[in-house]
C-alpha cells in the first residue's frame, strides 16, 4: 500500500458486513453513490464466510467508473464478480481528469 492517507469507511448489510478502504493520490475523488456488493449464493453454499478484494477503480473526468481491475483476492475468483459489479456503479464527484484508486473490500457473512 502507499504512503498516501487512508480513508476507512464500513458498510453494512443484513447479510454481509463489509469493509472498504481507500487508497489513491493525495486527495481522491470524493464517492457520491455507493453501491455494496452481495455476498454470493456460491461462497456461502462453498461454506466460505469471508474475503478480502484489492480493486483498482479507474475514474473518468465526469466521475464515472470506466473500468475495475482486480488486484488481490482472497479466495481468489470467489467475490471477483460481485465486486465488479458494485464498483461499476460507484460514482465519484468529478475529478476533472482521469483518474483512479485502490478500494479494498473485506466481506464477512454475518448470518
């Protein structure tokens, strides 16, 4: 991870407790829409109860997400899917030029 400060946030869901840290240049984007991801039918029929995903988000000026890039994970190919679909609906204030950051999200079955 870099040197750059690190903005923690929690989300939770009936199913799913989850952790999102965020680590980028200086002064990330601020996030405007969040979307969590679910916790997969797979993983919780695998018996598997958590995760960790590293995801490179790629902002464009306007602050939509123009692509996600799984970096790390654990289980691998495990919550890939379901993170990519929630970052691609995450919206960021616009930061004017293309940009991007390290989001990482712990998940953890809280049933």
């Amino acid at each position: 991870m870099s040197a750059y400060p690190r903005l923690l946030r929690t989300i939770s869901t009936a199913a799913v407790g989850l952790m999102i840290a965020f680590a980028a240049t200086a002064n990330p984007p601020k996030v405007v829409k969040k979307v969590p991801p679910e916790f997969p039918n797979e993983a919780a029929k695998k018996g598997i109860s958590t995760g960790v995903i590293k995801a490179k988000v790629n902002i464009d000026a306007d602050g939509k997400v123009s692509s996600v890039e799984i970096l790390e994970a654990e289980p691998k190919r495990v919550f890939d899917r379901a993170v990519t679909s929630a970052l691609m609906e995450w919206k960021y204030e616009a930061p004017g030029e293309k940009t991007s950051v390290e989001v990482k999200l712990v998940f953890k079955n809280e049933d």
